[in-house]
C-alpha cells in the first residue's frame, strides 16, 4: 500500500475515533481510506484532469450508469 494511501487510511480512523464512532465503523473508515482512488479507475482523464466544474457535463456521463444500476 502507497504512503498516501495508508496516511489517508489512518487520518480516516484518527477522525472517526475522534467523532465517537463504533469500531464497526472505524474499520470501514480505515477500508475507506485505503481505496479513496478505486473510483479513477473508471472516471474518464478528461474528467479528472478538469479544472473548471460544469455540473451539466458530467451529469451528462454519469446518466447511462445510473440508468443501468436502476436509479432513474
């Protein structure tokens, strides 16, 4: 696991620990934070490399997903 990855993890249990939550939830927190980037994986580089939010654009690339899971 990258160094980011695991100080991302270990800041998520440090804030979870912090709020009060439930170790259940602690662990989902530390899950959480070691797989922050799994999303990229399947966000277009034009979309991620962005620099100016146009809320219609990837509304627009997220619709046929959605569509597909159910949510309409």
């Amino acid at each position: 696991m990258g160094i980011v990855k695991a100080f991302l993890s270990e800041l998520a249990v440090l804030l979870s620990r912090k709020i009060g939550l439930d170790s259940k939830n602690i662990q989902t927190a530390r899950i959480s934070g070691k797989l922050h980037d799994t999303g990229k994986i399947r966000v277009p580089e034009s979309i991620l490399l962005k620099k100016v939010f146009t809320p219609g654009r990837e509304r627009d690339n997220e619709e046929p997903s959605c569509k597909a899971a159910g949510d309409t």
